[in-house]
C-alpha cells in the first residue's frame, strides 16, 4: 500500500485531510538520520542529505551505486549473511556495521532496514537508516574498561569493599568481601557489621544517610568455626545517579553507603599478646615486690618477739643490776634503730587509681596469663561467664593479682603426683545487688585448720605436703577487703575446694 494511499485511508477514517507527498520527501530529506532507499538488489535509489553529512557521499555520487560502496571489509561476512537472510524473507533488520566514508576512514553505523512491499506482498524496494555511533562506541568501551580496571584494582585489594544501596542491597563488591561472606558463613557480612557499628543504619540511610557515616571503627564477628575475626571499618556516602526513566528531568541523587574494612584479626592477636605479657611482667612484679613486702613483714614480725621479751628482762633487772640493765637498754634502743631501718625499706603499696571494670574481661585476662600452667599441668578449664556482668569500682591490677593466687593456689593443689581429677570451674553471675565469683578444683581439698588459717598473714602449707593454701591468700584477702567485698573457702561438694568472692555493685563493704 502507497503512502498516498494509507494517508487518504486515515483521513476517511479520522476526517483529518490528508498530508500532501511532498511533505513525506521533505520530512526525509530534513531527517537527522541517513536515510537512502534501494532497489531490491540495494542499488541506491535516494540519498537524503544527512546521509551525504555522515558518508560524505553525494546524492549524484551515490545514485545507481550499490550500498556496498559503504561496507568496510573488516566487517564479519556472517553478519551480512544474518541480514540478507533477515531481509529475503521479509522482515527488517537491525545491527551495527563497519562503514567506510568517502574519504576513506571509518566509522561504525547503527543500521536498521526495512523491506518495502507491494500490494501483493512482495519486496520491491529498501528503506535503510543509520547513524554514526562510532562515538557512542568509544564511550562505552571507555566505560567497560573503566568497570574492568576499577572491579581488577578491588579485587586485588586486600581489603573489602561493598556497596550498598539506599535500601541495603549490595550493588558492588570485590574477591575480598565474598571471601568474607565464607569465611563468616554469611551471605551480607555487611549487614552484620553495620549493625554492629550502627544498628539502626536502615532506617538512617534512608532518612538521614550522614548518621551511617564513620571512620576506622573496630568491629568483632563471631564464625561458626574458629575464633572471632576483627575489622576495622569505614562507612562513606557515595552520590548515585537515580536510573528511573521519569527521573531524567527531575533527577534527584540517590544515595549509596561505601564500607571499607580491612581485617585486623592478626594485628588484634599480637596486640593481646603483648597486653598479656605486659600485664604478665605487671603481676610478676607485683608479686615480686609483694613478697618481699610479706618477708620483710615476717622477719619484723619474728625480731619483735625476743625483743620484747628483752625488754621485760631490762624492766627486771634494773632493780638487781642497774649497769647491766644500763647496758642492754643501750642494746636494745640499737636494735630498734635497725628495726625502724628495715621498716623504711619495706616497699610501700603503689597508688593504683581506681576505674570502671567488668570481672570478666579482669578473669579473661587471668585465664590468658595462667594458661601455659594450664597446659603444663593438665588441668580442664570450665570457664563460666555471666552473659551481661555489672561494672564494678576498683583497681584492676590488684584484682587480677586476687584471682591469679586464687588460680595458682588451685594448680597447684590439683598438680600434686599422681593427682588425676584435674578440673577446675570458673564461675561468674549477679546476685541481687552483688557479683559472685566461684573458682572450684577438683584438688585433694582442705582440713579444717587450714580454712580458719588461710587468710593469715604468713600462712602457709607448702611444706605440709598434702594441702594447697600456700602464699598469696593473705594478699588475696587483702585486695577483698580493700574493695569492700567478701571471700569464703569451703569444702567443694564434688571434692576438692570451692572459693568465693563477693562485691557489691555500689561499692559498699559487705
């Protein structure tokens, strides 16, 4: 059907009056696109002036020629034969060919070909149109390997890298991330992290996407298998553009959230071990110097015995013999002299300043210390800790120094010889206003003497040969005592001893 012929049908039909022919060429001669028309073995026919500005061909140079004057030869010769199969069956054609102008340089066409056909359905002409998108070519290739780098350079990273959008979904990620996701048993591990580091980071990216922005925060994941792994993570916004078609005009920004982290795991690790030994050398020292605090006590203690018993003899004797009491009053002022000396070396106790601290991480860090005894000796540890533990006022390094001779008094009594029950249990919670410790072994236990005398200063057992509240109680019950708090020995009911300390949350003694 011609296009006089549609164009009359559709004014009958719509009573609009009809466009005149010369209005159809002169649309095609001024469209942007190169239109030219051929014969049905593509001899051109026409050639509207765009087609001259893309080839550079003229109408006079083009008209009789067939359109193979435009194919380049670098062109695919499957690609035409798609086209001419398309084409001799009637139906048109669209795809990307590499033409040459007629200069000879080249460029790449979007041509689409539609069959013209006669009243009786068969093809008498072509309408070829096609563009110059050589330009458009070059940005997208531009732009895959703008995509190619970026997504090479993320995944060499070691570190991992997720973009989220504003709804959570993860639009980008690197090698880094999905090994993450493995090792975590999880498939968004960023989602596990911000709501870690901020846990109402959904409805903030949406209504106030600045307050899911962080730097270098330290964040702690649990795996199903194996130790916990540490990151330390940043969050960014990242402006995108809004891809709705209705947004082209009115285009409003959307936002992504940028997280950054790298695994600090290792460096975590060795930091703990040099925090363990440090506070090993702390303990040590203290210890050390408690000792010879203790010695230095008991050895004043031990010389003030005779003494005081010299001067009762002075006291009687003065009546008898004054030169000879004379004598040993000048004896015993020289004794005193050096008394008083030795007391100004016994070390003083250092001021350690008071904080906040949690129990648990004090006996974490105790377990950690003791552990090469542990091993060394076999003992089985049943660490149980309260979930949620109330902060306490005290000074921590005294604290670990109390749970450190409660655990070492417990290694030794379960290390005797031939001693094969081995368990020690471990044991925090909350009792109304108050935190319970319990430290329970499986050792040979305690007499009865022993549990009114352990906490004495100079007490010890060591030499007894069978029982274990050697040194240490006495500085244990002593940092008890300065925290306010209560400690007990007892028969453990499964056998062996059970300790247990007491404090109360607000500080007060029990």
């Amino acid at each position: 059907m011609s296009a006089e012929l549609a164009s009359s049908t559709l004014a009958l039909r719509t009573g609009v009056a009809p466009l005149p022919p010369e209005l159809y060429r002169q649309a095609v001669e001024e469209a942007d696109l190169a239109v030219s028309i051929t014969d049905r073995h593509a001899n051109i026919l026409y050639a509207n002036a765009a087609f001259t500005r893309v080839t550079g061909y003229t109408l006079d140079q083009v008209l009789g020629q067939n359109e193979s004057i435009l194919s380049h030869q670098t062109t695919p010769r499957e690609v035409y034969q798609e086209m001419w199969q398309r084409l001799a069956g009637g139906q048109s054609w669209t795809g990307r060919l590499l033409n040459r102008r007629q200069d000879g340089s080249v460029y790449l066409a979007e041509v689409s070909i539609t069959p013209v056909h006669a009243a009786d359905g068969s093809v008498t002409h072509y309408l070829g149109m096609h563009r110059d998108v050589t330009t458009l070519r070059q940005l997208e290739c531009m732009v895959n390997n703008q995509k190619q780098l970026i997504a090479s350079v993320l995944d060499v990273a070691p570190m991992v890298f997720a973009l989220l959008d504003s709804n959570g979904y993860v639009m980008l990620d690197n090698q880094a991330y999905q090994a993450m996701a493995s090792d975590l048993r999880n498939d968004n591990p960023a989602h596990l992290l911000m709501d870690t580091l901020c846990p109402d980071w959904r409805h903030a990216l949406v209504t106030e996407p600045s307050r899911c922005v962080f730097t270098e925060l330290e964040a702690r994941l649990d795996r199903p298998v194996g130790g916990p792994r540490w990151y330390t993570c940043t969050a960014q916004l990242i402006r995108l553009s809004n891809e709705a078609t209705d947004s082209f005009f009115c285009a409003q920004n959307a936002v992504g959230l940028l997280l950054t982290c790298s695994d600090i795991t290792a460096l975590r690790a060795e930091q703990e071990r040099a925090r363990t030994a440090a506070l090993k050398a702390i303990l040590a020292d203290e210890e050390r110097v408690a000792a010879i605090r203790e010695s230095l006590s008991a050895a004043l203690f031990r010389l003030e015995e005779p003494m005081n018993v010299i001067f009762s003899a002075v006291n009687l004797l003065r009546r008898r013999d004054p030169a000879s009491a004379s004598m040993l009053e000048d004896a015993l002022d020289a004794s005193r002299v050096h008394l008083d000396a030795l007391r100004e070396v016994i070390p003083p106790r250092g001021p350690e300043t008071m904080s906040n601290i949690n129990l648990n991480e004090i006996l974490r860090d105790v377990l950690d210390i003791v552990t090469p005894s542990l091993l060394a000796n076999g003992v089985v540890v049943d660490w149980l800790p309260a979930p949620t533990l109330p902060m306490i006022y005290g000074r921590p390094v005294q604290l670990r120094v109390l749970f450190k001779a409660l655990l070492d008094n417990a290694i030794e009594a379960m290390s005797s010889k031939g001693w094969r029950r081995r368990e020690l249990a471990l044991q925090t919670r909350q009792h109304d206003d108050c935190i319970v410790i319990t430290v329970a072994d499986r050792g040979p236990g305690m007499t009865p003497d022993c549990e009114l005398r352990a906490f004495e200063p100079f007490f010890t057992t060591k030499r007894s040969g069978g029982r274990h509240l050697g040194t240490g109680l006495s500085r244990a019950y002593q940092v008890v005592t300065d925290h306010g708090g209560f400690i007990d020995l007892a028969e453990n009911p499964g056998g062996g001893c059970l300790v247990t300390v007491e404090f109360r949350l607000d500080g007060d003694p029990l």
